[in-house]
C-alpha cells in the first residue's frame, strides 16, 4: 500500500478529536488558538538523497524542503528541530563540522534557529526535521474553488534533471550539471511570499512529489477536477533547451517533484493583485490552469492543443 492508503487506513481515526491535525491531510499542524504551526519529515539515504558527498547539500536540501512546507502556507519558520540518525563513518568530525556550518548559514537566509533534536545509532543515515512557525491563519490544502486558477512559483523540472545527472542517466556539459545539481539539492525557496498568499489563496500545497500528483493531493476530497496547459507550465531557459535538443517529454520532467515551487489556486478576480506581486516581488508566478467540475475528467491541453488524461504520477512511497 502506499504512504496515504498507510495513513488513512491505521492512523487517521486516531486523531480525529484533534482538530489541529487537519485530519492528516495537509502539510502542517495549526492550532489555530495558539497560532503555532508544525511540520514534520524524515530523509533517508537512498530516498531522499542518494549518498553523503556533499554533507552541506544535503542537510541544506532536506532542511529546505521541511521549511517548504511551512511556506506554501503562508508562514515563516522560526524554530526548527534535528534528530540525526548514523554511524562514526557517516558521523565523522569533519562532516559534523561541515552540518554545523552549513545550518549556520541556513539559519541566517531564513532568520530560524536550531532549537533541539536528538542523535541515534544507526547504520542508515537518516535526519529527521521538525519545523515550527507562528501564524493566525493558515492556507489550507482542501480549500480550492471551482473555477478558481492554479498558479505555481518559480520554474519546476530543474530538480529532477539534477538528480538524473548525478545519478549519470543523463549527459550534459559541465555547466549545465552544475545549474542542474544545484537546482536539485538547493531549491529557492520563495519565502517572501509567505505574507503575500495568506491574502490570495485558497488552496495551496508545495511541489514535493509532482506537479500532477500534488494537484491531485490538493484536491483530493473535493469533488473537483483540473485542467492544465502545457505551454503554460514554466521551465527554466536551460531546462527548455534540453527538453528541444533531446526531444524530452515535458510533461513527464516536470511531474518527478523535489521542485518545493508553491502551487495554489486562486479566485480569478485575484488575478490582476497577483501580477502585481509578481512585479513588485520579482517571484515568477504563473497562471497554469483552472479548477473544474469532478463530474469532468482532469486533463492537460499539450502543446499541440489536444486534451490529455494526466496519467504520469510522481514520487510516492511504497509498503
């Protein structure tokens, strides 16, 4: 079964009192009382990261995408928790001194602060972060409106390519590597925008699994559907070039994740506020689509102008 059959099935009935946990189906923990909000997630090697070459990229890559969640709701992390699990090879005091130096810098771009954790014995590398924020409000993942439009950040694709690259099942020069690697472990997050979605969205969720996969979390007890437009979905100049010259499958790059872009929807007469954001910010936002009637089927509208059935599905774990 996988991660969501796994959560419905043995543990959403046991925090139906609570409802700050937004019946684990969201990225967070809001209570709203308290105005506190949480995210938790784990990163393990193999999974998440695929060695421990670069300590710095990864503890900066997994703590990036812990905080991601916290911003496609439209709050700033303020405090963030490590529970480390590895071995004195993973562990040694060079690479302890890289983690140290490299969350130092984190704490700095993203004004948070380490502030508690926990470290264990394991021969699989593993972090596991908490992050936390203060926020009155919240922008839910169950919350779009038919016809609403779905925007996203930022460019999305870049990740997965990087990943391709270092996994060597993709060639490109050496600088299109190091544009690719370093989109894939050090994502942009778009943290200004936090203030700014609180006042447009309706519904919002990071692109952490893909594009079409995410979407489709974000509408998933709604009776809502989706269209897409293909040309409308950004991609960096770079990605753009390689997609031409390799005749790649757009569609199929941009929907792998680890992107940490926001998607969100919004109600139409929003539309002329959010290019103004886009201008005054410098955050690329794009409009990509539209949300539907669930009595429709989700399609894409390609580049050729045909309708597609989404059938490309991204990254999901399995048990």
């Amino acid at each position: 079964m996988h991660e969501f059959e796994l959560i419905n099935n043995y543990f959403s009935k046991i925090s139906k009192k609570n409802k700050s946990a937004l019946n684990l189906n969201d990225d967070v923990f809001f209570d709203k009382k308290k105005c506190i909000v949480v995210s938790v997630d784990t990163y393990v090697i193999g999974s998440h990261f695929i060695d421990f070459k670069s300590p710095d990229l990864v503890i900066k890559k997994c703590l990036r995408s812990s905080i991601s969640d916290l911003i496609c709701k439209g709050v700033k992390p303020k405090f963030y928790f490590i529970s480390a699990s590895g071995n004195k090879k993973k562990f040694t005091k060079k690479n302890l001194s890289i983690l140290s130096k490299a969350l130092q810098n984190e704490q700095k771009k993203y004004k948070m602060i380490l502030s508690g954790g926990d470290t264990t014995f394991s021969n699989k590398l593993s972090f596991t972060i908490i992050s936390l924020g203060y926020s009155k409000k919240v922008i839910y993942r169950n919350k779009a409106k038919l016809n609403d439009d779905i925007y996203v950040t930022g460019n999305i694709g870049d990740s997965f390519i990087g990943l391709q690259v270092l996994k060597k099942k993709i060639k490109v020069n050496n600088k299109l590597s190091n544009f690719f690697i370093k989109k894939y472990y050090l994502p942009n997050l778009q943290i200004s925008f936090t203030k700014h979605l609180l006042k447009i969205a309706n519904a919002s969720i990071d692109i952490s699994d893909g594009l079409i996969d995410d979407l489709k979390k974000m509408l998933n007890r709604q009776n809502l559907s989706f269209q897409l437009i293909e040309k409308k979905i950004p991609v960096s100049n770079n990605l753009n070039k390689l997609i031409k010259s390799k005749k790649l499958e757009k569609m199929k790059i941009i929907s792998n994740g680890d992107d940490y872009q926001v998607l969100f929807t919004a109600d139409p007469n929003k539309s002329r506020i959010i290019k103004n954001i886009s201008s005054s910010t410098g955050i690329k936002i794009s409009k990509i689509g539209k949300i539907i009637s669930g009595k429709k089927r989700s399609l894409v509208i390609n580049e050729k102008g045909l309708q597609i059935e989404p059938k490309i599905k991204g990254y999901m774990h399995k048990f």
